[in-house]
C-alpha cells in the first residue's frame, strides 16, 4: 500500500511539473514578447506620425496598436515578423478608427521647419515633397524606402495587392521627379564664418 501511495505521489509530483513548466514557458514568452513589442516604438511613432502628420494622434496609434498586440499576443507565432505585424495592426486602426476622426477634425501638420536641426537641407526638401504626396502614396514610399520593405511584405501591411503597390510606388516617384532639383546650400567661406 505504501508503495503505491509512493507512486501515486511521484506520479502528481511529475504531472505538476508539467502544469508549472507551460506556465512559466507562457510568462517567458510574454516577457519576449513585451521586449520585442518595446523594440518597435520608435517605428511604430514614425509611420503613426506619416500617417497622421500629428504628434498626438501618431501617440494614440502607437499606444492603440501596443494594446490591440497585447490582446492578441496569442495569434503571433513565435519567430514571426513582428515588425510587419505591428505595422498592419497599426495601419488598420488608422483606416477604422483613427484618420475618420483626423479628417473631422482640424489637424496641424507635421512642422517640417522641426527636421531644421538636421544638418542638411536637402532632408527638409525631401520630406516636404514626399509630405505633399497623397496618404497612399506618401506611406507606401514610407514602407518601401525608409522601412525597407518588400513589396510583398507592403501588401501585407496595406492589405493591397502587390501591383497596388507597384503602381502606388510608380505615381509617386512620377509625382518626385516633377520637381526642380534638390536646392544646395553653398558652403560658408572663411570671410562668412
């Protein structure tokens, strides 16, 4: 009889072990998670900003898409391109929630004259050609050219076919070149300093 409450024992001892280890595993990979999601703020914030050309509203996507992640941290599978994730999340609350109440409202813009503390004016004159393109085009540039992203992976994120992408991309740089050549600062000459 001993012998087999001993087992029996043993036996509950192993079967908690197994109960204790998901659980930890499941707060491990929240941590991960957590610590991958922290990873992308600043990205989020830029796109938010591009798409909102509002401080206060990129601040509101970023933390709309922070917890629309959180909720469904279950459906992100480990390994997966977060980034990507994240993004899609973000631009599909822009679509549903957010830009209608932008566009009712009266927004300022993103203060170009803020980039002044950049070294080079050419930045300022790009981003402010680029900020004149319509939304579409101006965040499909955005995915491509600042984020790096494929075109696959930006269909993905605009929920768009792949040639929607092309042909965004396509109007836009048509739309660029329309314009005179980046202006140059010319270099102080020792007398001007």
């Amino acid at each position: 009889m001993r012998a087999a409450n001993q087992h029996t024992a043993a036996t509950h001892a192993r079967h908690a072990e197994h109960l204790i280890q998901p659980a930890e595993a499941i707060i491990v990979s929240d941590q991960a998670f957590r610590a991958e999601l922290g990873q992308h703020l600043a990205r989020l914030w830029r796109y938010g900003l591009l798409l909102s050309r509002n401080r206060h509203v990129a601040e509101d996507l970023v933390q709309a898409t922070c917890v629309r992640a959180l909720e469904r941290a279950g459906e992100h599978l480990a390994g997966a391109r977060m980034k990507q994730w994240l993004l899609s999340i973000l631009h599909s609350i822009w679509l549903n929630g957010l830009r209608p109440r932008a566009v009712r409202q009266t927004l300022e813009s993103v203060d170009t004259d803020a980039y002044a503390t950049q070294p080079h004016v050419m930045t300022i004159q790009v981003i402010r050609r680029v900020d004149a393109l319509p939304e579409t085009q101006r965040e499909t540039i955005y995915l491509a050219y600042v984020e790096g992203f494929s075109y696959g992976d930006i269909a993905e994120i605009l929920q768009v076919p792949v040639s929607t992408v092309m042909s965004r991309l396509a109007t836009a740089r048509l739309k660029l070149a329309e314009y005179p050549p980046l202006q140059t600062v010319p270099k102080a000459t020792e007398g001007e300093r």
